[in-house]
C-alpha cells in the first residue's frame, strides 16, 4: 500500500497540484458586489450615452469632419484648435477623459454623497472648456431628478465647445428638443479674461452674443469681474423660487466668474468642498460666496485626479460600455469557497505529516536480524 512521504517526490509533486487546483478554483469563485447607487449611476451612464450620439449626428448634419487622431471613439464632440471664441490652450486628454459615457457616474457619486434627492435645487456654473464633462453633470442631474439653475460662460478653450455655430449654449438646446434634458442654461456671459471675453477678438464676441440671442438666454454684461460675480449671484437668486434653497453649487472648469482666479481653480480640491467658506482668497467668485452660505461647492478642474480615484481609463479606447467598471461594481472572492479550500489543503498537508511520521516510526522499531542482541 502507498503511504504518502514528505520524503517521496510523488508525494510532494501531488500536494503541489492540489494547491493549485484549489487557488485556481477559489480565483475564479468570486462574485459582483453592486457599488452604491448602481443602478442611479447605470442610467446616468445610458443618458451620456445617448446625448453623445445625439449631438454627433448634429456634427454631422452641419458639415463638420471628425478627427480621428485627436477624436480616436469620432464622437464629434472634440472642438478645433483654434476659433474666434477660443478663450485659453486645452489639453485634448482631458476631453477625451471625460468624453466617456461612465464619467457620468462619478457626478451620481459626488451629488449622492450629499445627500441630494429629487427637487433640490443646486446652482451650476460651467463653460464650453470640457463638453464631456458638463454631459456627464447634466446626465446626472437628470437621472436624479434635480433642479439645475445653470449659468453658462460660452467661450471655450481650444478643443472644447468652441465652434462659433456650435456652442455649448447649441449643445443644450438640442438635447432638449430631442428631450433628453429638461433644463438648460438659464442665463450665460462671455467668457475669458474676467468674464468680459477679453483676449477674444471682436468677431468671436459677436458670434457669442448671436448665441445667446439665437439660444433665447439671457446675457449677463458686466465691465469688470467684481460687477459679473454679482450679477451671476442676483442671476442665482432671482431665479430660486420662494421658500427654496441651494443644496450646493456645482462648478466646472476655470471659469473665472465662478473660481475667481486661475489660481483659486488649481489650488481648490476637485470634488466636495465643504468649508471652503472658512479660506480667505483674494479674488473670489461665486462659489467662495455659496461656501460662506455654508453651501457645500463641487468642483470640477483636474481631470487626471477624478479619472484616476474612481479608476475610470486615461485613454478610453475603445469606447466603454455604460455600466462597466469598479464605479458600478467590485469583484471579490468568495470567502466560504475560499475557506474550504484552505481547509482540504491543510488538512491534505497534515495527513502527509501524520502518515510520514508513522512510516519513520514503524522503520525505526525494525530489528536488524543482523545486529548482535
């Protein structure tokens, strides 16, 4: 009969393939843990999706050709280089971050995190800088059910909303006729240095203007930064109605109106603020004026840190599916396999001590009919 031996290379070479047989077996007995709000976070996802294909049919429809080295997933939606409404320099990596139907979800997170539920209001600031990321926003704020009082800065930096027919102001107009929103921007400004669109040349100002008229929205001209951060605030209040409040204000980009200051947009956490109202800044917007409302402030400006936390792709390439990543589910292993498992090992490695043990010990009490007694 065969006893098993620590000693026998058989024996030793069988323990090795149980335990990767068992490995094998528990690495592949995992199961899908849903994250918080999956299902919020899925239709949001499904929203983007479906606004992203909707405003490329319009690129289309107006003639405009798609670039495949700067817009690899032709959604359409990566703006020119250069325009008479380019307010700033962009970094096309960071549209295509956002240009992701699942960064949609990250804004379920963030707008969950506080605690928001249908009919809430929240006052929005954005610009036409990163159209996959004012979509994403947009698409959560519908899919939750919240009220947005939304006040837009048209000019764009460079491969964002900057076509001079094609604003962010068009970008939200045609969703809503196609109902995929129920709101949009209820009042917008130039854009760019100060607010004014200054550094614009006077034809990109025009065709800002001949936006906002064609949008039906309501321009806020102001002669200097201080005059547009109250103008936005006396915007926000009027347009609350009574016996409501702001939950939070939602900024993104670097709208100065909004941070303030360049400065003040890099130097601000990206993501939840909450007392942000305690800072002292030199030049504030009106977010800063919301945190001293104690009004907590999400802010959105780097990219890279939102993409990289919830573990969304740097390159999206090809285009995700909605729903697909660790921002909806986590895979884990599942413990009581896994416990079995270690169990039948240790005890297979005891039964080869145990039964080693008794060969030695049998051996040692043979009498060598050699040896002299």
């Amino acid at each position: 009969m065969y006893r098993p031996s620590l000693k026998n290379n058989s024996t030793l070479v069988m323990l090795t393939l149980l335990a990767v047989i068992l490995f094998l077996f528990t690495h592949y007995s995992h199961r899908e843990i849903p994250a918080d709000w999956q299902q919020e976070k899925i239709a949001a996802a499904v929203l983007m999706e479906q606004a992203m294909q909707c405003l490329k049919q319009e690129v289309l429809a107006l003639g405009y050709s798609i670039d495949q080295i700067n817009d690899p997933n032709e959604t359409g939606l990566i703006g020119i280089n250069v325009s008479s409404i380019t307010t700033s320099r962009g970094n096309v990596s960071e549209r295509l971050m956002t240009l992701n139907p699942n960064f949609a979800a990250i804004f379920i997170d963030l707008l969950k995190k506080l605690n928001l539920t249908a009919g809430d209001y929240v006052a929005v600031g954005v610009t036409g800088a990163n159209p996959g990321a004012n979509l994403a926003l947009f698409a959560a704020l519908e899919t939750l059910k919240i009220n947005p009082v939304i006040i837009t800065s048209v000019g764009a930096a460079t491969y964002g909303a900057n076509r001079e027919n094609f604003t962010w102001l068009d970008f939200e107009r045609i969703l809503y006729e196609n109902h995929l929103i129920s709101f949009y921007s209820e009042y917008a400004t130039l854009g760019g240095t100060n607010d004014l669109g200054r550094g614009l040349p006077p034809e990109g100002r025009e065709s800002i203007i001949e936006a906002v008229e064609l949008n039906n929205r309501h321009l806020l001209n102001s002669e200097n930064l201080e005059e547009s951060v109250q103008l936005r605030l006396n915007a926000y209040q009027e347009s609350l109605p009574e016996n409501m409040e702001y939950r939070a204000f939602i900024n993104v980009g670097a709208g100065v109106g909004n941070v303030g200051s360049l400065v003040n947009a890099r130097i601000i956490s990206t993501g939840i603020n909450r007392r942000l109202g305690e800072r002292n800044f030199r030049e504030p917007g009106v977010m800063m004026f919301f945190a001293r409302n104690n009004i907590p402030v999400i802010h959105i400006y780097n990219i890279n840190k939102l993409v990289s936390e919830y573990q969304l792709p740097r390159n999206p390439f090809p285009m995700p599916n909605p729903g697909t990543g660790s921002l909806f589910s986590a895979r884990i292993n599942n413990i009581y396999i896994a416990s079995i498992c270690l169990v039948i090992l240790v005890v297979a490695i005891i039964g080869v001590i145990v039964f080693d043990r008794k060969s030695r010990s049998f051996s040692s009490n043979l009498v060598d009919p050699d040896e002299e007694l």
